[in-house]
C-alpha cells in the first residue's frame, strides 16, 4: 500500500476563536477549520431567509489585477466585458481552460482608480491556489497580481441584512444596489463593501483587514436581528437560489453553456472573442450543448445526493451534481446535468437513491426567488 | 429493564428478549437536523454490524448498524413521519424499531450508562 502523506492541519480563519465562543462546530473545507454550524442548519437557514445571518468567508481568495493593461490580460481569461465594467461595478465571471471547461467561478469588481486600470476578484477558497498560479502564468509581467491574505471576507445576507448594515455603516445601503461596490471606513479601517452573496437574498459581502474582523462581526451580531450562520445553512441556501458550487457543479468538464451560465458570456465578447475556449463556447451556443444544468424538486423527503444518476424509463440521462433538503420548501431538491431534450421545466424523471428509483420533476431556478434589492428599485 | 450503549452511538433496551435500538442523543446532535428516517420493515432480519436504518441530516446521509442480530417486531413510524422527532428526543420517542433478539450474548460487551456518557465526554 502506498505510504500516506501526512495529512495538513486545517488553517485556522481570523475569526476561529469567535466561531468557537459562539458555540460553531468546526469542521475542515477547503484547507480552513471553518464552522459548518452554530444553533443548527435549519434553524440558521430559515433565521437567513427572514432576518440577517452573517457568514465568515474568508476563506475565498481576494486578489486584485492592477497596472497598465490590466483589462486586456484578464479579459484574455474571463468572458466579461471588462471595458464596459464602471468603476464599482461587479460581474459574475468564469475563469476558463482552453476547451472552454470551468476553472473556476469568481466575482470581478472595476476598482476606482487614479486613471489606471484595477480590478478585484473574489474567487473560491478550494481554488484560490490554482486560480493564483493561473493568473501568474498568463498575465503579463506589466499586471501585478496581488493575493490579499490578511483581509476578512464577511457576508451578511437576509431581508433584514441592509438595516443591520445601516445602523453599523450609515448610508452604504442607500449607495449601493445589487452587484455594486464601494470603499469605505469603519473605525479607521478601510472596507470594500459590496452588495452580494451568495444566498439569493438581498445582502452584503465586506473585505477589511483581518485584525478588525472580529471588531465588525461583533458589531453586526449585537443587532438581534443578525446571528451568525455556518457553512451548512450557507450550502442549503445557495442550493434553493439555483446558484451553483464549483467542484460540484461546476468542474473543468462543464463549461458555461450547458452549466447555463451564458449570461457570463458578454455580447461583445461572444463576436470578438480572445477568451479561452471561445470557438467551442460559440460552438455550444449555436447547436445547444448535449445535456444542461437543470433544478430537479424530489418527492418524498429522502434527499438525493451527488452522483446520485438521473434516469428516464431505465436509461440514465444524467447525474446529480448536488442535491439536498430544502429548509424553506420541506422537500428535497437538487441540482443535475440531464440530455438537454430532458431539461424542460415539467419533465418527469427518476433519481436512483441507494437502490430506489425517487420521482423526480425538472423545475425552474432558483428554487426559491431571489430577493435582491437593484438601484433605482423602490 | 436494561438499557446498553454501543462505541457507535446506539442504544438497546432489553426487556426479556425483547429490544428496542435507538440512536443516542450524541449521535443525533452531532448529525444535526435530521430531515428524513427509513426504518426496516416488520420481520426483516438483522444481523448484528449490519445496514439496519438510514438517516439523513441537511448535511449528510448516515447508515445505522444494528447493534443485534434478530428479526424485527416493530418499526416507529412516527419518526419517519416526523424525522425531527430523533433530534428532540432521540434516547425516548425517537426511538427506531425493536427486534426479537437472536443471541442475548451480544449484549455483553456493550456498555452502561455510566460508561457510555464517560466514552463521550472522552471524545471531547
């Protein structure tokens, strides 16, 4: 048998003692000890859903591309349309291998500058690594690429999300709407505050120093209105919006189109191309891609986990890419790459759980609607 | 009335040749919310170490041992109606089915009471 390599301790986030005092059981993802729960997933989904739950992600890579031609190099490996970008506008964007597959999925900000040319990136904790190493082995030596390992990322998302903000942060909710961004200062400190997430609810993502993380978590959960929430309730949530997980699904064998993320693929950039795996992503487009990425609602209440296979008849016609109860429905659900001739919403189909064949019905996403607030909407 | 514990966070009450397994409270809090309970149907045979029941928290499917062998006389459907019975009380109503045992001898290595809240707190 082969010999083990040791196995690495889990890194420790800026706010691990915090976790630990408020109760969180810690669990490894991504290399991080990171808390899966605090009170319990269900109990932390639906607090998410209807108040303010705040979530620790700094665990995601937080990068920034700056320098003269900037825009150039990084449109050479996202599909965005970065000249469009304004300056505190962000885009959800994939980083993409040379047939078009996923490397990752990240969000990318226009930074205001002084005339140049910078934007931050916000990309997954597993990849963080490889997406580092992509971006050094591309971009030109003019590009500086910055890893930011001593800033925080904390989320806060819900309905409740944008007064709890105020009342920490004044006015940042009446500047800013969906998908936009903006600097700002709290106790000296300065903060990136976006207003995004990832759990199809109104909400905020903020960057600051890690030295103050515990600072502002403090802040926001002394509202009542605000308790913190695990990497559980995050999965369960993500999962209801019909937003995906890279790794799961999305990998370096999808790619955008048939992950039906083509809205990532910007008009200019579909004609003029210069991105990884534009002829084959055009190609998709065009013909359609053999299977999609679809949402599937479950009857019963056993869950249906990945790589659970998806079938018709006796065929298999797909696999379950992630899948699990969803708090806010009371069934479960999932999500499954299915022959795009059985992707239409209605379609019956079967998933196989250890044996059993679940009734399964191709369903619109987001399972659950989104809830953001746009600039300019009342 | 004899109540055991297994290292895999099971519990048996023996009445006669009659017992009843359950999960501990340990095992239901370290699962989490339980979202969905398949317990075995009435005069299935169980043999002890082997698949017996499944649980599913938000998080993650479990399989359950039976700790036994023996042929099953009950099976509580309550908790398949409502799985958050096991969370809220996983060592009394949330119990999962009872068997007629096959060899009472199996139930000697098992631990008391005592002993299994001792085995806990040493997980940390």
């Amino acid at each position: 048998m082969a010999e083990q390599p040791p196995a690495e301790s889990p890194v420790k986030l800026p706010l691990d003692s915090w976790h630990i005092a408020l109760g969180a059981r810690m669990v490894p993802f991504a290399g991080y000890s990171m808390p899966i729960q605090y009170e319990g997933i269900m109990a932390e989904h639906e607090w998410t859903r209807s108040h303010a739950g705040l979530f620790d992600v700094s665990h995601m890579g937080q990068v920034t591309i700056a320098g003269e031609g900037a825009r150039e190099a990084l449109e050479s490996l996202i599909p965005a349309d970065l000249a469009a970008l304004a300056p505190g506008r962000m885009r959800y964007s994939l980083l993409l291998a040379e047939d078009g597959g996923i490397l990752d999925d990240l969000i990318v900000t226009a930074l205001p500058t002084d005339g140049g040319e910078a934007f931050g990136l916000v990309v997954n904790g597993a990849m963080k690594g490889e997406d580092i190493a992509h971006l050094r082995a591309c971009l030109p030596q003019a590009v500086a690429i910055t890893y930011h390992r001593n800033l925080a990322l904390l989320a806060l998302q819900g309905p409740e999300a944008a007064a709890v903000l105020d009342d920490v942060l004044p006015g940042i909710d009446a500047q800013i709407g969906f998908m936009q961004s903006v600097r700002t200062e709290w106790q000296g400190a300065p903060l990136q505050v976006a207003r995004s997430g990832y759990t199809g609810e109104d909400g905020f993502e903020i960057s600051l120093p890690a030295t103050m993380a515990e600072a502002l978590a403090d802040a926001l959960v002394a509202d009542e209105r605000a308790r913190p929430v695990g990497l559980g309730a995050r999965d369960s949530l993500r999962l209801e919006a019909g937003l995906p997980l890279y790794g799961h699904d999305l990998t370096t064998r999808t790619d955008p189109v048939s992950a039906g993320l083509a809205f990532a693929i910007s008009k200019r950039r579909r004609a003029e191309g210069g991105f990884p795996g534009h002829a084959r992503i055009m190609r998709l487009l065009e013909e359609g891609p053999p299977a999609l990425r679809v949402g599937l609602a479950l009857e019963g209440r056993m869950p249906a986990r990945e790589g659970s296979p998806v079938l018709n008849s006796d065929t298999i016609v797909g696999q379950v890419t992630s899948g699990g109860f969803a708090p806010s429905l009371g069934h479960p659900i999932a999500m499954a790459y299915v022959d795009a001739a059985l992707a239409a919403p209605g379609t019956a189909l079967e998933v196989e759980v250890r044996g059993r064949r679940l009734p399964a019905r191709v369903t619109p996403m987001p399972f659950v609607p989104h809830n953001y607030h746009r600039a300019g909407a009342a | 009335m004899t109540r055991y514990f297994t290292q895999e966070h099971e519990w048996i009450e023996v009445e006669g040749s009659l017992a009843t397994v359950g999960i501990t409270d340990h095992a239901q809090s370290q699962l989490g919310d339980i979202v969905f309970v398949e317990v075995p149907a009435v005069g299935t045979e169980l043999a002890k170490g082997k698949e017996a029941a499944v649980v599913e928290s938000v998080k993650a499917a479990s399989d359950v041992y039976s700790p036994v062998s023996g042929t099953v006389s009950e099976a509580n459907n309550a908790i398949e109606e409502d799985p958050a019975l096991v969370n809220s009380a996983a060592e009394g109503e949330g119990w999962f089915f009872k068997v007629e045992l096959a060899d009472p001898g199996e139930l000697e290595d098992m631990m008391g009471e005592e002993e299994y809240r001792a085995f806990v707190a040493d997980l940390g």
